[in-house]
C-alpha cells in the first residue's frame, strides 16, 4: 500500500513538476487532518491559493511586459512604416536592428511574456494532474480504499466489472499493463484505485448489487470517502450533470441549485477575469492584431467553455475553476493598481542605461575575442631566434583555448576565433 508511485501522471515535464505539487498537496492535507479537517474541497481551494501566490512574480513581470510593450509600439509602428516596401536583405537587416535597438532600449525581449507563460504552463497543467488523482499523491486519502480495495481484487471478474464505469475507459491502458496482467500487487491495487477514485456514486451502489458480501465494506468506504468528498452538501467526487439527475429522482432539490452553481459560478467568475486582463494595443503588426483578436475571441469563448466543462466533469475540478479564477482576478487588481502606480519613464530611463552597459560589455568582449582571433600559431616558432620557448607557446595556446571554451557560443565571435584558432594549428604542423 506504501508504493503510490503508478498512480501518478508520468509525463516527460509535466510528470515531475506534477510530483513536486504532489509533496505540497499533501502537506496540505497533512495540516487539515491535524485540526481534524478531512476536507478535499477545502484542500483543493488552498492547493489552488498556494499555486497562484507563487506565480504571482511571473504575472507581474508578463503585466508589466504588456504596459513597456504598449508604449513602445509607436516606435515599432514607425520602423515598420520606414521599411514597408524594402524588401531587400540590407534593408531587412537595418530593419532587424533598429527594432532590436527599440527592444533593448525599453528592457524587454521581443520574446516578450513568452518566457513567463512557458513556466506557468506546466505548473498549471501539473496543478490539474494533482486535483484530477489526489489518492496518487496524497497517502492519507489513499489508505481510504482499503481494505475495500483488497477484498475486490479477491472477487472473481472484478476487474472485468470496473471496467465499465463511466469513467474507467481512461485507465483502459493500465488493464492491458503487463504489471496488471502478471498480477503485480501494487500496480493491481493502484489500477483499482483510479477506477474507483473517478467512480459515481451510481458505481459504487453497483458494487454493492454485483458483489453483496461487500456491501459494509462499500457502505463503510464511502462513508470515509464522503469526509473528505463532501463540499457544502455536494460529493466532489461527482460531477453536476450526476449529481442534478440523482438529485430530481431522490427530490432533494436543494443540491440541485448547489450543483448549478459550480458551472455558472465558474463561468462568471472566469468572465469577469477576462475583463481585468489588460488590453493590448493594436501594433500595426498584421500578425500581431490577428492574434490579439484571436485572443479576444478565446476571451469570449472561455466562460463558455468552463461552464461546459464544470458541467460534466467532477465537482471537485469546478471548485479549482471557481477558485483559480477568483485568485487571479483579486490578483489583477491588485497589480493593474500597483503597475498604474509605476513611473514607466523611469523605468525606461533604468533600462536604457543597462543597455547601454550590456552593449559596452559586449564591445570590450567582442575586442577580445578578436585578440584571441588573431593570434596565429604558425608564426609562433620554436627557435634560438624568435625568443618563445615551447613552454610559452603552450601557456599561450592554453590561454586561448580556456577562454573560448568558457565564452564561446554558436555564430559568435568566439566561436570564429576558435575556427581560427583550430586552422591555425593544422597549419601550425605541417
């Protein structure tokens, strides 16, 4: 039961980002269970605060990107303006670097908030691959399942029987697993444990009418699970869709409107961040504004789009929805204040200066690099004459090639010395 470890999202980058949110899941959980809070939705909720709290330095800086970028545009548009109908490779080049120069004077890379959305992107989708199997990654909500788990395994066609639960067709795989197949105790378990994590409550009752020797073990199993599963009435465990149809034929109107709630709130809640995201200006880019209106069109399509997805998936990935939205709109407003605040022309002013000391730098490298580029091996001889024993020959050469080892990158000057460098000691012995 210790080894959980084949339950959880094994993917190349997203796989361990995913097991490092994991660790901090479960600390959560580990602090709830001290005050005797067995609470997944709760859990969810503060994983989700946590998460965003962290990545609040990366949406600063792609918001304050989004600002420097809007008042350098202008200076864009005029360079585009100046070059519109040069299609030469002179003019292309001279074009290249005085939009290079815009970029460097205004401290920004035309990379642009990309750097900071390619970080965020596998946090957020490992943060999901957390929500979605928590048992993967949270000990004390795994050790629920058994002894259940156990006793299933031991009835015969079992696994032939989860297989049609509504949502055991994304563990498909994992029954055709050798491991599965060759009866390997911990991937058997945690196999049965998917299944039944993402089981309704319909499935379970299934469990009971297939298998009615295990009909206290089931009762006793859900009753554990419904402490950590039960959310202001709701079983996070299933989604909207179920728990509306299971409401009307039991009459329980109540968890009906709760259950509404969770894909209207999400998509209201997603709508209204949308809203407080900045506008970018147009930049006079025709591939620049297609993309801001295709981002425009995505903004309206996005409510919809949580609203759908609430809707039928469990009730426990709708409150993270709710509750990552929330975060990020208290966080947008709370930066759009802070950056209104900002002295941009200071800010330009700053960047300006490191500019000018980044391209100072890399003048005296570059010298450098040309000093190194023409040290010529073949007139350095050893003889009575020229004064230069073998010993300061080598140190020379030594010099040489630490220095380019340490600086060198592809196409650069260094790199060009060290073509040099290696031409010259081929000729050097012949």
């Amino acid at each position: 039961m210790s080894n959980i470890l084949l339950t959880q999202y094994q993917g190349m980058f997203i796989g361990p980002v995913a097991k490092i949110l994991g660790y901090l899941m479960e600390g959560i959980f580990y602090v709830l269970d001290l005050i005797n809070v067995h609470n997944s939705g709760l859990a969810i909720i503060l994983f989700t605060v946590v998460i965003y709290f962290c990545m609040t330095p990366l949406t600063y800086k792609q918001q304050k990107f989004s600002k420097l970028q809007s008042k350098m545009n202008p200076e864009i548009q005029a360079i585009q303006a100046k070059y519109k109908n040069k299609k030469d490779n002179d003019s292309m080049m001279a074009m290249n670097q005085e939009t290079q120069a815009i970029y460097a004077k205004y401290g920004v890379s035309p990379s642009g908030s990309c750097v900071q959305l390619l970080i965020q992107m596998p946090i957020l989708l490992a943060l999901y691959r957390v929500i979605y199997a928590i048992p993967a990654y949270v000990a004390s909500v795994k050790e629920v399942f058994f002894p259940f788990v156990d006793k299933l395994i031991a009835q015969s066609g079992s696994a032939d029987f989860i297989k049609n639960f509504a949502n055991a067709g994304m563990y498909a795989k994992q029954f055709e697993n050798e491991n599965f197949i060759g009866g390997v105790t911990s991937f058997v378990q945690n196999t049965y444990i998917d299944v039944l994590n993402r089981a309704s409550t319909a499935d379970w009752l299934s469990l009971k009418t297939q298998y009615p020797s295990l009909s206290a073990d089931v009762d006793m199993t859900l009753s554990a699970l419904d402490k950590y599963n039960n959310f202001l009435g709701l079983n996070i465990a299933n989604s909207p869709s179920f728990i509306i149809k299971d409401a009307f034929s039991n009459g329980s109107f109540l968890l009906v409107i709760g259950a509404v709630l969770i894909p209207v709130l999400a998509a209201a809640t997603q709508w209204i961040n949308t809203k407080l995201m900045p506008t970018q200006a147009s930049s006079g880019n025709a591939q620049a504004d297609q993309m801001a209106n295709q981002m425009k069109v995505m903004n309206t399509m996005m409510p919809l789009m949580s609203a759908f997805f609430c809707f039928t998936l469990p009730a426990g990935m709708g409150i993270y929805w709710i509750a990552g939205a929330v975060i990020r709109s208290i966080q947008q407003v709370i930066l759009n204040k802070h950056i209104d605040k900002l002295d941009f022309e200071e800010i330009i002013e700053k960047n300006k200066e490191k500019a000018a000391k980044k391209m100072e730098k890399n003048k005296i490298k570059t010298e450098k690099m040309q000093q190194y580029a023409n040290i010529n091996t073949k007139n350095i001889n050893v003889n009575k004459t020229s004064g230069i024993s073998e010993e300061e020959r080598e140190a020379a050469l030594k010099r040489a090639n630490e220095y380019y080892s340490k600086n060198a990158k592809p196409g650069s000057m260094a790199a060009k010395a060290g073509m040099v460098r290696e031409y010259n000691e081929k000729n050097s012995k012949k």
